[in-house]
C-alpha cells in the first residue's frame, strides 16, 4: 500500500546541496513534482546540484541548526513529505576523527521533527544508516548479512552510529506519541556521480577511483589503501537508494527502520581491481595499516525489503562505478589537469575537512543549475566538486 501520489504535494529535502538530497530532488523534478523546496546550510554556489524549477534555500536561510529556521522551511507547508538528508557526515576518515560534529547533528533532526510535527506532515523521512548495527555481528570480513533486529543490543559505531541510532529512535517516538508519520532507511554505503570525491569526507568508491585515476594521470603506478583491503562492504549505486527513500517513504503500513542497500559483498581489494579495470591500469598496493578502518565486514540482508517491497538494490558494482569514476575524471582533470598538483588529504589534520575542504583548494566549483532531470554531465560539462 503507498500513498497517495500529488503532483503539488510539498516535497522538501533536507541537505538538498549534498549527494543523495540533490539526486532526490532530480527525481521529484522529473516525476513533476511542482513544489519542491531543497534546503541546505552551504551556500549554493557549494551545492553538488541547484536545480531550477525547485525553492533552493542556501546558506543561513538553509541552517537546521537553528530551530526558527527549521520553522520558516516548514511553515504553510502542511501536508508535505519531508526527507530529512541533511547532517554532517562524510566516509571513516572524516567519522573516525569528527565524532562530536557527527553527534550535533541530532539537533538538525530534532528541530526538523519539531517543525513537521507542529505543522502537520505527511510523511517524515530519516536518512539512517548501517552504522547503526552492533560492532559484534561485523568483526569478520566473511560477515554474515545484517538484519534489522541486529541494530540491538546496541553497540553501534562511535559517535554518528549512536547518533543515527538515537534520532531513529525519536522518529519512533514522534510516530507513537504524536503521530508523526515517520519512515526510516538504514543506507549502507552510498555511491555514484556528484559526491564528495576528495577532500577528507568522501567514502571508499569514490576515494578509490580518485587515487586510481590519481595514479594513472601522474604516472605514479601505485595505490594507498587504508587497512589491508581484506575488509568487506555492499555498496548501492544512487538511482537505486533514490528509488527506494520514495518506496519506503510512501509505504503507508510499513513504519520500521529498514535495510537499504546493495547485498553484492566485496572486499576493498576487490574495489580496487574493478577501479584498475575501468581505469586500465594496474598498481602496485601500499597497505596503511593505522589509517581508518571501521568494521571489518559489512553487508545488507535484504530478506524484508523484497518481502515487504518486491525489490531489492541491484545495480551491479562494476557498472555503477563506471559511472561514477567517469564523472570523477571530469572533475579531476578540470581541477587537476594533469594531475600533478593533487595533495591526498590527511584524515588527521581536522582543520581542513570539517567544511568538506582538502588541501587542493578550497573554492568548490559546484555546476551550474542544471535542468531537471538531466542526466550527471560528462567531463566536459560539469563543474561540481
Ligand atoms: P552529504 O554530505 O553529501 O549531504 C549532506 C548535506 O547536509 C550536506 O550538503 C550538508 O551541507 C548538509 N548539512 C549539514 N549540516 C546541515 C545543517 N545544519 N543544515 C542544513 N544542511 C546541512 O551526504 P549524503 O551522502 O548525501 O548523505 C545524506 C544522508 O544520508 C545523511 O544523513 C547521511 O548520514 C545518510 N547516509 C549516507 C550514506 C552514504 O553512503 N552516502 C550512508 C548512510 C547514511
Ligand atoms: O569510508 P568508507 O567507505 O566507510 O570505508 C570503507 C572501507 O574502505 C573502510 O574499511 C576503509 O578503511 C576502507 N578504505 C580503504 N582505502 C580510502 O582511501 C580508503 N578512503 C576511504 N574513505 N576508505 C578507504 C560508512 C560510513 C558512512 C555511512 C556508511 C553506511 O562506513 O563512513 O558515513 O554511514 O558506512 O554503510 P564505511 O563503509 O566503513
């Protein structure tokens, strides 16, 4: 059972000028979506995407932080779906080393549930994530998959795994006492074109293919990688994750977390060979054994979302990183050229990553708005970090 579908139904997203929020307002735009509004606390000229035809609220006005701006998002907006994306995040090196900026991001949820609760929503989306899960159940790379109970007893991950695990609690609670109509998705890692590729906050398939093509265009035939590669994860292609925030959301029955993510298990390694093969290089390994590793195996059980959808993420690995390593190269080679100016950034110099800024420069040079639905430009037309 979903809801029902209007057009001119408000859809707000939350954290509108990240990854998976300016993909997700894509989406609302090419369905038809007339009244959408993408909120988030960078300026625009940060966002990945700013899509025209949508209410772009950027910088201050864009804040959740601040309560009376959580209130000025949602005021005359009654009835609207909400998809709360928006939190300070980023892959192990920013997670590891930034737990208490991971932690504050429980007041952007609390406020946001505050403001939907007081006008009245449809829906309430929260953008959880498998960091929730008991660090027991992934101790081995040949880990078992992850079920939805397994998020208790709880011993997530330190910092933003307590954090997701708390706020999804709250959705829980506004649900019960104050019949908020939230839905909640566990994301397991999260890839493809327009996301952070550099700079201290982006996550393995997007770290893998900038050392790669890193390698390739300098002529330096050889790739760090952090831990000894041995450890596993699933990662889910974007057009997957969008299609499946709108399942869950819109499921008018079906209220309680739930996996979101691909089950094809792989281990870093094995990341790093489909990154050679689309780059057609091959490169000497270099293990950094103290550099941040997180769990040692992680997957998705995706037994209730086919049970309870029909459906499960299935993008095949090899083909949705060749989409999102082509886009990367464009980035990479109009900001680098050749490449020979590209610094790796160090995850323990804190000062130069909490804006999502590494070293190589700190003007993002986002695209341009680019029309609704628009396919993610190729290398010559995008100028999105
Ligand atoms: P992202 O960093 O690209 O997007 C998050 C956006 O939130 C950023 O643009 C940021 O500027 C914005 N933001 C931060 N603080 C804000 C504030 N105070 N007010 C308004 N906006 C603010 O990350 P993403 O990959 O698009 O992730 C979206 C959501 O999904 C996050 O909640 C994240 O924790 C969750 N998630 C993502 C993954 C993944 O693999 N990408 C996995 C699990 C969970
Ligand atoms: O960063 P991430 O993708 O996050 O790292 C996956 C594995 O890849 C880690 O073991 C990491 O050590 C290894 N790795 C090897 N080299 C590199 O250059 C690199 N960069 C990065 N980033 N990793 C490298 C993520 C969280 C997210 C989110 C998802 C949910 O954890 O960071 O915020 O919530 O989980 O699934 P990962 O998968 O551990």
């Amino acid at each position: 059972m979903a809801s029902r579908i209007d057009r001119n139904q408000p859809i707000i997203v939350c954290g509108g000028g990240g990854f998976i929020g300016g993909h997700l307002v894509a989406d609302f735009l090419k369905q038809g979506y007339k009244n959408v509004v993408s909120v988030d606390k960078k300026p625009l000229d940060g966002w990945y995407q700013v899509h025209r035809g949508v209410t772009n609220l950027g910088g201050p006005k864009g804040d959740l932080m601040n309560l009376d701006v959580c209130r000025k998002v949602m005021k005359g907006r009654a009835g609207a779906k909400v998809y709360q994306l928006a939190a300070d995040m980023g892959g192990m090196g920013f997670i590891e080393t930034h737990k208490a900026e991971c932690m504050l991001s429980v007041m952007i949820n609390t406020q946001m549930l505050m403001a939907a609760k007081e006008v009245g929503v449809d829906r309430f989306f929260y953008a959880s994530s498998a960091c929730v899960y008991n660090a027991d159940k992934q101790r081995n790379a040949n880990v078992t998959a992850l079920k939805e109970e397994d998020a208790y007893p709880a011993m997530p991950e330190d910092g933003y795994g307590w954090e997701k695990l708390f706020s999804e609690r709250m959705c829980r609670h506004f649900r019960e006492d104050f019949g908020t109509q939230a839905r909640v998705a566990r994301f397991h890692n999260v890839y493809g074109p327009f996301g952070t590729w550099e700079g201290g906050r982006e996550k393995a398939p997007a770290a893998i293919c900038r050392k790669v093509m890193n390698a390739k265009h300098t002529g330096k035939l050889e790739i760090e990688i952090w831990g000894d590669g041995s450890q596993t994860r699933s990662f889910m292609y974007i057009t997957d994750c969008v299609k499946g925030i709108q399942a869950i959301t819109n499921h008018d029955t079906f209220v309680e977390p739930i996996n979101l993510g691909s089950s094809e298990l792989v281990s870093i390694n094995q990341l790093v060979s489909i990154a050679e093969d689309i780059a057609g290089v091959k490169l000497a390994r270099k293990y950094k054994l103290d550099a941040p590793k997180g769990v040692a195996g992680r997957n998705s059980d995706n037994t209730l979302i086919q049970k309870v959808f029909g459906w499960e993420p299935d993008t095949r690995l090899a083909d949705g990183m060749a989409k999102t390593y082509e886009w990367i190269e464009g980035e990479y080679l109009a900001k680098y050229g050749s490449g020979k100016k590209f610094v790796e950034f160090n995850y323990h110099d804190k000062g130069h990553d909490s804006k999502g800024h590494g070293k190589n420069g700190t003007a993002k040079k986002p695209a341009k708005s680019k029309p609704a639905g628009k396919k993610p430009a190729g290398k010559k037309k995008s100028k999105s970090r």
